[in-house]
C-alpha cells in the first residue's frame, strides 16, 4: 500500500513538473506585457485578453515564417520520404557492391554533431552561390534528415517478409509497382513515423537556419520567436503567444500519430 502511494505521488509530482510549465506559458499569453511580472505572483491572467495574439496573427512578419516553416516542413519530409523508401528499399532487398561501405556511411553522418557541419555547410552555401536562398536552406535539411529516414525504413522493410516481393513478381508486377502498391502500404507505421520525426526536426530547427538565411522572408517560427527580444524589454506575452502557436502543429501531428510513431520508431530500431 504504501508502494503504491509513494508512485502515485511520484507520478502527480512529474505530471505537475512537466505540465505547469506549459500552464505558465498560456496564462502569460493571455495577459497584458505588464502584468507578467506582478505582485504578488497571480497564476492566472488579472485581465484576460487576447491582444498578444492579435498582435502575432496581424504582423505579416510573423506570418512569413509561420508560412516558411510549414513550407521547408512539407517540402523536406516528403523529399526525404520519396527518396528514403526508394533507397531503404534497395538496400534491404538487394546486394550490391559496395552495400555494407554506403550502409555504414550512412549510419555514421548520424554520428557527427550538427554544429560540427554548420561551417563546411556555409562555406559550401557561398561557393555554390546558393547561400540565403530557399534552395540552399532545403538541401541542409534533406541532408540530415534523409539518412536517418533511409536507417528506420531499411529497419522497418528487412521485418517485411520477402515473400511479398516473390508474389508481386510472379503475378507479372514490376520492381517499381511492387514497392509503391505492395511494399510501402504495409511500411506504413514506419514511414510515418519518420516523417512526422522529419516535420518535427525541420520545423524547431534554428541553428543551422540563422546560419544560413539572412533575408527576413526566409526566416522561420524559432528565428521569428528569437526576434521577439527587444534592445531593453521582451515582449513576453507575444513570445509565449507565438510559442504556443507554433507549438500546436506538433502537437496535432503527434497526437493523431502518436501510435505509428512509437511503433514504427519500435519496428525500425529493433528489426534492423
């Protein structure tokens, strides 16, 4: 008995510790800027209102990255997926020369640091004349985000018995047909859950952004969030307001996802 009011209590403690913090963060959106800091401290708004999020919603600004990054989200997760199954399939179907050196090549960029990358990166961006463009920005990201997607789904095809392969080709459908219309509607738990693991990295990244963009109608929601400083003051309401909005595109993902996420992050780790 007392076990088992030690963990409960246990649980109330972490689920108050994870949960008050985005408690605070919604009561400080809905509050005039100077009664952020009030005395004594008031857990809830002294004056409800709703003008830091009219103030986020109504700055063309702000809508600019909230467009880039839903952009550069979209654009880089089905290009990583496209290209991911077509390459995940190949090696876990195939044996070819020189499959084990491109396997643990590509197993080993998961090791090195992002931030170890942002300088040849940059320097790469400014000889090919494609530094602070669209472009550039996008080709970052598939870069990092597309070994991981090939590691889970050559996981995730290799639990996929090869039988299925067999029967496809012997009623006459190509290898093509066979990946499209056999092969991925079965892998879908696990392209799934890489591709709402890709949305997610593209969308809160923010290092390797600020160090490729410069124009204001590239940035995105984690530059547009930083911007929010002022030389003397923050305007905290507007930043927890525009926190809490671009916190919700994940939070719907995830929560509509979340079964395919853990199991396809499950399949791909273990059958790999």
């Amino acid at each position: 008995m007392k076990k088992k009011v030690l963990l409960y209590f246990v649980l109330i403690f972490n689920s108050i510790f994870i949960i008050f913090p985005l408690f605070w963060m919604v009561s400080i959106s809905f509050r005039h800027n100077g009664d952020v800091f009030s005395y004594p401290v008031k857990f809830l708004p002294p004056e409800f209102t709703l003008d830091a999020y009219i103030k986020v919603l109504s700055n063309d600004k702000i809508l600019t990255y909230f467009f880039n990054s839903y952009f550069n989200g979209i654009v880089v997760t089905i290009i990583a997926a496209i290209v991911g199954i077509m390459a995940a399939y190949a090696i876990s179907r195939y044996n070819f020369k020189g499959k084990y050196l491109f396997n643990s090549f590509v197993i080993a960029t998961q090791s090195i640091p992002q931030v170890t990358l942002i300088i040849p990166f940059f320097i790469l961006m400014v000889a090919y004349n494609i530094y602070d463009t669209r472009f550039g920005l996008l080709s970052a990201f598939i870069s990092f985000a597309l070994p991981y997607t090939i590691i889970m789904l050559v996981g995730y095809f290799n639990s996929i018995s090869k039988e299925l392969d067999e029967a496809a080709r012997i009623d006459g459908a190509s290898e093509f047909r066979t990946l499209w219309t056999i092969i991925v509607p079965v892998a879908r738990p696990g392209i799934v859950s890489t591709m709402i693991y890709t949305f997610i990295l593209v969308w809160n990244e923010y290092i390797l952004t600020t160090t490729l963009i410069r124009s204001d109608d590239l940035k995105t929601i984690p530059i547009g969030i930083a911007l929010l400083k002022g030389e003397s003051t923050y305007e905290w309401n507007m930043l927890m307001a525009m926190s809490l909005l671009a916190s919700i595109p994940v939070l719907i993902i995830y929560l509509f996802g979340q079964q395919q996420f853990i199991g396809g992050i499950a399949a791909g780790g273990v059958k790999g």
